[in-house]
C-alpha cells in the first residue's frame, strides 16, 4: 500500500516521504479500514509516541496522522460492533501506525460508525477537533448552560469546536486569535472577540472556563480571568500558572465512540460545522504538510478519490 512514513525526528514533516509499505495485518479486537481521508496535525512530529513505542523503543518508519474516516474491509479475531463494509470514523491509537496510508489496522474500539450522508473528507476532520472540545468543556472544564468561556484559536480546528459546542450549551463565548480571525470566529459562533495582538486581553474580565490552545503568557494572563471555582482547561502540556480560586486541568484526547456519534450528529442536523482548511491527495501530502503560507482549519488528506 501507500503511505507517508517517517524516519528522522529533527527533520520534522520535511522529512516525510510517500513510499510503498505492507499492508498490517489485524490482531485480536482489530478491524482493518480502507482509508477513505485522513486528518493530520502538524505538532505530531513533535509527539514522542510518532517515533517510539510505549516501552520507548524505537519504531521507525512509522505512518504519522490519528484521524480517518473509511470503510471496514476485515475484522481481527474477537472483534465485535462493527463489520466489513461498514464506514467508520475514528481516532487511531497514539503509538501504533497511522492514518496517512491506503489501509490500517485499529482496535474497533476507536471507531464510530459514520453515517452515509456525511462525507469521508468531513468525517476524517472531526475526531482529533471534536473530541479534545467535547471532553474539554464537558469532563473537564463541566461547562453550563449560563457560564461564559473564553475559546483561544477561536478561528482554529480546535478552538471553532470549542465555540460551536459551547454556545449549543448556553455558554457566553469569547473567541481569541490575530486580527484577520475576527470574522471567522464570530461566524462560527463566538460573540465577543479579542484580538491577542492588539486588544488587552484582561479587559473581557472575569470568565468561568478558558480553553487554552497556546500556553505561555497567555495562559497565565488567561489564569488570572478565571471566576471562583471556574476552570483553565489546557491541551498544550502542564498548565505554567493556575487560577487563585479555581482548577487547571490538562489533558491527552482519547478516543469515545459515543461522543464520536454525539458529535457526527451534531454535523448531521447542521447544528455543528466543521473547519477544513485544505484537502490534498495523499500524492500530494508531503508537499501540502511543507507549505510556508498560514492556513486556518483542519487539513485533510482524501486518501482516495
């Protein structure tokens, strides 16, 4: 099969390489997917689990990407709740071969059935975005319907998720990022805006949850917004400063079928809508990953046609 592998750690995406790889095979409680589309994200060259195996050996070359959306072609040994020829999507297992490929091997548990009316290209785009928001705001942060969130990189595939979900709970959003982010970021939803280059931050005043998506100093300006009891929610590592009367959480996305299907539904009924900021070939990925120009949204690679 085709395939994006990986070999050196320093070079980072320039160091893709499109090349031909066995086909895996499917171990106990496993499916094997015919990759439709592929999501990526581009801090995964950074991520120890893309070069290293859980008992820190190395395991080059390895396929980089996490998301998919494709169609069951076998099912492992064991294997129950799902069969061949259903489409799925899903969020692929940290340290085991990834999503820019023709097929992968993935325990059935990570996937969720994906609905004939949405596209592979959409389904591919929603795991990585639409899980860290879920269980950012709802098992972490334990939004309400009434409290007021601050969404960083509101223009961005995570921070759009973030806002969209959050005004569907009754939440007040304020979205972060550049200048040139205003408009998106209120047409996905947010209703105050706060240029981080040009606007003072600390004038929104006092909010219930922060989902920081940038660290730094501006999660620690962002610290200091927190309300009694609110909560930093933060997916860039453990959080530098905490709020003086509230919690600072951090947290790895994992996997859930059922927020999965929450979440497809969502994009089903129209109450929810993706950010794609470029789709390639997968002829076409290295060269897409390698781009110098800036670009908002998820990029997503249709693996086949």
């Amino acid at each position: 099969m085709k395939a994006i592998v990986v070999t050196d750690q320093a070079a980072g995406t320039a160091g893709m390489k499109l090349a031909e790889r066995p086909e895996p095979p499917a171990a106990i409680n496993d499916v094997i997917v015919q990759i439709h589309a592929s999501g990526f994200v581009p801090t995964e060259m950074a991520w120890p689990s893309t070069w290293t195996d859980r008992r820190d050996r190395d395991r080059t070359p390895s396929i980089p990407g996490h998301e998919l959306a494709g169609v069951v072609t076998a099912l492992g040994y064991g294997t129950t709740g799902l069969s061949v020829g259903q489409r799925v999507f899903g969020l692929a297992d940290w340290h085991r071969d990834g999503t820019l490929a023709e097929y992968i091997a993935i325990e059935a548990r990570n996937l969720a059935p994906l609905p004939g009316d949405v596209d592979f290209t959409v389904g591919a785009s929603l795991p990585i975005s639409g899980l860290t928001a879920w269980q950012g705001l709802f098992q972490h942060g334990h939004l309400q319907s009434g409290q007021s969130v601050i969404a960083h990189g509101a223009a961005g595939a995570v921070g759009s998720m973030v806002t969209q979900l959050a005004r569907l709970a009754g939440a007040y959003v304020i979205g972060t990022g550049r200048a040139a982010d205003r408009q998106k970021a209120l047409d996905f939803g947010a209703q105050e805006f706060v240029d981080l280059d040009n606007d003072a931050l600390e004038g929104v005043g006092g909010v219930d949850l922060v989902f920081d998506v940038i660290g730094g100093d501006i999660q620690k300006r962002s610290a200091g917004l927190i309300r009694a009891g609110g909560t930093l929610v933060s997916i860039v590592g453990p959080t530098e400063a905490r709020p003086a009367d509230g919690l600072a959480v951090d947290f790895v996305v994992e996997s859930d079928r059922a927020q999965l299907s929450e979440i497809v539904q969502r994009v089903r009924d129209g109450r929810l809508r993706t950010n794609i900021g470029n789709v390639s070939a997968l002829d076409d990925a290295v060269a897409t990953f390698n781009a110098t120009e800036r670009r908002a949204g998820k990029t997503v690679i249709r693996v086949r046609p």
